[in-house]
C-alpha cells in the first residue's frame, strides 16, 4: 500500500503542530505549510530531520502548489487568539476566506478529503448552553471578535459549498478552548495569561467579574478526535470540547494551587462581545465518533504547566507576535 499524504497548514502553530506529530506517528508523509507570522518553528523542529516530513514555508491566503498526490488536507492556519485577531485582523479574515478558496481548489484538483478547523466561536455569545452543532449562534460581525469569528463562518460555508456542488469530502470540526504544551505564553488567552503571570510573579488578570465560563479540552484529546472525525463520513461540523466547565475566577484559583504563587487575583474591564459561557455538547462526537476527552483538567494542566515552566525567562517576556517585548 502507497504511503497516505497528508498537508497540514498552521503546522508550526499550537495546533498543527500536534497534528504533524500524530499523522507522523500514525505512519503519513506529512507536509507542514505556515506562514510563520504567530507560528514558531521550534514547535515542529524535531521533525525536520525526518525522511516523511517536509515544509513550506507559505501564506496560504496565496495560490498553493503542493507537488504529488494528497490524500488529506488539514486547515490549521489562523491567528486565533483575542490579541492576534486585534493585531492582524485582515490576516485573520484572509486565511479564513482566501486561504480556504485555495485549499478547496487544491483539494479538488488532488481528489483530496480537506477537513477544516472551525470554532466553537461560530456560536457567538451563546444563547443556547450547552451548545449544540444545531445552533445557528450569536455573532456580532462588526465586534472586535467579528474578524475571527465571520472568517469562520464563512470557511464552514465555503467548505459546505464546495461539498454540496463539487462533491468534495469535506469535514469541519468545531473546536472549543484547548491547551497544553506549545501554546504561546503571552498570547493573551487566559490559561497561558495565568500561568504566565504566575511565572513572573504578578497578579492574576481575570476579565469582568471572573464569572464567565469556559470549558477547557486538553490537546491531545482534541487531536485524537480530529484524527477519528477526518477518518469519518461525517460532512456536518461536530463539536471536540471537555465539557467539563468552570468559571474563570475558579480557573485563576486552581491556577494558584497548581503553580504554588503567592500572587492574587485582580479584576480587569471584561473584553467587548465576551462570551458569558461556553460548553460543547458532544453527544454526536460520542456517538459516531465513539470520542470523549480522557484528560482531566488535573492532568493537563501538570503537563502544561511543566512546560511552560521549561522555557527560557526571555519567552515569558517575548511580545505575542514577536516583534517586541512587553519588558525587559
Ligand atoms: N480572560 C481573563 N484574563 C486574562 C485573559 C482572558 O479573565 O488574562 C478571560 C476572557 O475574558 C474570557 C476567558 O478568560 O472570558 C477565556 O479567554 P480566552 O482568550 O482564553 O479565550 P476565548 O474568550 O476565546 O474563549
């Protein structure tokens, strides 16, 4: 049987880069596309040396060329934190509706399966709780998250288009809060915002009242299910989340227990559009995928904090998108 090829794009980011390591381990030729712009090579440098890797170095929202046959494609490349959205929303709306026309297009031409990653943000600040693949959601376009949020919406429409009219195997996951190592220390997003700030000895930030909740999945649960769900006939968007909720302010505490600092929570202004509660429903992940997250938050958050705590002292003062530092 001929070796399956894979092209991940985003795959120097946090995602992607997990992704590479699973479709090498399952035995792929996996080629890893990114930009670079909040990707970070270090993520995927044990991989160059291998004979079954490959990389470009590529702004997908540009005509793609990949030589040879595809058999999967996996659309990872997007800012996707608050902070990067903020920064580089033209970017963000590019990948997300560019990006995807020349994937879709590169998918086509190679027969290939292209499952895209979507978010839990589609939904908005959700009116419906838990959320459901079934809810249309609550988005405001012209928000700060609007960027992020309509570029998305408008992958999964493009991709359902492509699907529909063109036949093409398409698969769209909706991804809500995941963590674990590889994330970028100081891109605003609250798990490594915390750990960061415990790091360095300053208080916790919690936004509004702390009150607002999340659900947070740890990577390698994502990973697993997104593996089972491109390998699936599903063509609609499931949910992979641990529905296991909490509030951030009871977030910030098990951060404190777990990192021993004797910093405390303060209360900042809570963000524009911030979702007051957020968790998946994965009653159909459970029930075509057979997937259910096996990481508790206990766990996880040992490894992660493990590795946030392995990196150098300049990274926990390293600007979000590189190009700065916050201080010296
Ligand atoms: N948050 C916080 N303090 C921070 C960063 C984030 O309280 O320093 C809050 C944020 O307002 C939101 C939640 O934590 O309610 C999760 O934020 P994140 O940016 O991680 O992801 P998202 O809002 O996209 O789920």
């Amino acid at each position: 049987m001929t070796q399956k090829r894979v092209l991940i794009t985003g795959a120097a980011g946090f995602l992607g880069s997990h992704l590479c390591d699973r479709f090498i381990k399952e035995g792929y030729h996996v080629i890893g596309m990114d930009n670079l712009i909040t990707g970070d090579l270090h993520n995927i440098d044990h991989l160059f040396k291998l004979e079954h890797f490959e990389f470009y170095h590529h702004d997908v929202s540009k005509f793609v060329h990949v030589p040879g046959k595809l058999d999967y494609i996996l659309h990872f490349a997007s800012p996707a934190s608050p902070i990067d959205y903020l920064k580089i929303p033209i970017q963000t709306l590019k990948v997300g509706s560019l990006g995807i026309h020349n994937l879709l297009g590169l998918a086509k031409q190679k027969s290939a399966r292209l499952l895209i990653a979507s978010t839990s943000e589609v939904y908005g600040d959700p009116q419906v709780h838990p959320q459901t693949e079934d809810y249309w959601g609550n988005v405001n376009p012209v928000g700060p998250r609007g960027v992020y949020d309509e570029a998305k919406r408008f992958q999964e429409a493009m991709t359902m288009a492509y699907h529909t009219y063109h036949g093409l195997e398409t698969r769209i996951v909706r991804i809500f809060n995941t963590y674990g190592p590889r994330m970028r220390l100081n891109d605003g997003r609250v798990l490594p915002a915390f750990i960061g700030q415990a790091l360095r000895g300053e208080d916790l930030t919690a936004f509004g009242d702390g009150s607002q909740t999340r659900s947070f999945c740890y990577v390698d649960d994502l990973v697993e299910g997104i593996y089972r769900l491109l390998l699936s006939d599903c063509a609609d968007p499931v949910n992979i989340g641990n529905p296991d909720e909490i509030t951030i302010k009871d977030f910030a505490e098990e951060i404190i227990k777990l990192t021993g600092t004797d910093q405390k929570i303060i209360f900042k202004p809570l963000p524009t559009d911030d979702p007051k509660q957020r968790q998946p429903d994965i009653t159909k992940a459970r029930a075509i995928l057979g997937w259910e997250p096996k990481v508790s938050r206990a766990e996880g958050l040992k490894i992660t904090y493990a590795y946030f705590k392995s990196l150098s002292k300049e990274k926990l003062y390293e600007d979000p998108l590189g190009r700065a530092f916050i201080k010296k």
